[in-house]
C-alpha cells in the first residue's frame, strides 16, 4: 500500500486502576510504546461514563493505543484478553499501516 508498512493497532479502554497494567502488557509485549489518553467517556455494558476528572484520574476510563508488528500482537491480545476476564473494560484489534515502521520495531 504505497511504501506503508502494515502493523496491528490494539485500543484498550479500561477503568483508570486497570490501566498501569495494561501499560505494562503492552511494554512487556515488546511494544515501542503507547498512548494513554485519560478522562474517556461513552456509554457501555456498565452504563454512561462521564470524561470529567472527578477526584483522580483512577474514577474515569483510560484509553491505552499502541501499535506494533503483527507477530508481536498476539501475545499482547492474549494477555490483555486475561486482564479483562472479570473486570470492566474493551479492546479494539486493527489492521493499520505505518510511514515508519522502524518506530514500531
């Protein structure tokens, strides 16, 4: 697809506790990195979900984004897909394609 390299985008949204270790999955995937964006809001399984900062940012959802090769991501899957097991949260699996796949080694 015009010189893009094709990785996989793996989006975590999860309750703002859960999210250090999740950050941990996906360095521990061998991930180069992620972005955490805090104060999410939407309406879910568990109901409606304010983005506002009630006392920490442990009290609202965190969406954690990364990419990384394709043979890297199911590990990452796979270990995310256990963190969840019994508690709040959603992950979103994608193709996407990169202009720097050295980024994402």
């Amino acid at each position: 697809m015009n010189g893009l390299t094709k990785m996989t985008k793996v989006e975590i949204v999860v309750a703002g506790r859960d999210a250090p270790p999740v950050r941990e999955l996906i360095t521990a995937a061998g991930a180069t990195g992620y972005t955490s964006v805090s104060g999410v809001s939407g309406i879910g399984h568990d109901g409606q979900h304010s983005g506002a900062l009630l006392f920490n940012e442990y009290d609202t959802l965190t969406m954690v984004i990364t990419v990384l090769p394709p043979e890297k991501a199911s590990a990452l899957i796979e270990s995310v897909r256990v963190l969840l097991d019994g508690r709040s949260g959603v992950m979103f699996v994608a193709d996407t394609f990169v202009s720097r796949p050295d980024y994402f080694g």
